[in-house]
C-alpha cells in the first residue's frame, strides 16, 4: 500500500510562486507515475501535471512554461514548482500516485492553493 502527503500550499499574490512538495511511502517500487491535480471551487478534478518513473513530464495547456514537475528518488517525493500564478490557479491540490497501466491510484489529502491581491 502507497500513502501520499502533500505540503506547501497557502496564499500568494498574482504574479507569485510556490512550490508544492508530495512525499511517497509504503509500495513505493509499485509506483509508475506521480503527479498533481487540481479542483476550483465549483469546477471538476483536473490533471495540472504529471511524471513518470522514467523521468517523462506531462502538463495541462493552461500551466505549460509556468509549472514545472520534477522528482527526487532518494526522497520518494515528487515537487511542484509554480511561477507566475495566476487568480484561476487558485484550487485544492491534489498529489496522486499510480501504478502499471493505471491501477493502484492513491490521493493525498489535498493542499490549498490561493492566488489573490
């Protein structure tokens, strides 16, 4: 079993960064990929960006050249890097991790993020 905690979320200013930490534990070598959604208030879960155990990077149009996922293996934790953030940034964040051909999918507990002057 995979248990996933985040932290780093908080309040900003439009313009802002922050970095969101994910930290695995447990299964950890069952794990292919790992990676960060988001929800709005009144919007659905969507997929900010992910990596694979290869190294391989996947982001959401709207976060393209201002997100950027990366991963420490020596730490099982996974970052988010965000610069230039914007009001709509402003979510609930969601770490998960997953498994071989999407099984075992494992959410953390969700981090607040909040973009406003």
């Amino acid at each position: 079993q995979v248990q996933v905690v985040e932290s780093g979320g908080g309040q900003v200013q439009p313009g802002g960064s922050l970095k969101l930490s994910c930290a695995a534990s447990g299964n950890i070598f069952s794990i292919t990929t790992m990676g960060w959604y988001r929800q709005g208030p009144g919007k659905e879960r969507d997929l900010v960006a992910a990596i694979t155990s290869g190294g391989t990077t996947n982001y959401a149009e709207s976060v393209k050249g201002r997100f950027t996922i990366s991963r420490d293996g020596t730490k099982n934790t996974v970052y988010l890097q965000m610069n230039s953030l914007k009001p709509e940034d402003t979510a609930v964040y969601y770490c998960y991790s997953m498994g071989p051909y999407g099984t075992s999918m494992v959410w953390g507990q969700g981090t607040q993020v909040t973009v406003s002057s």
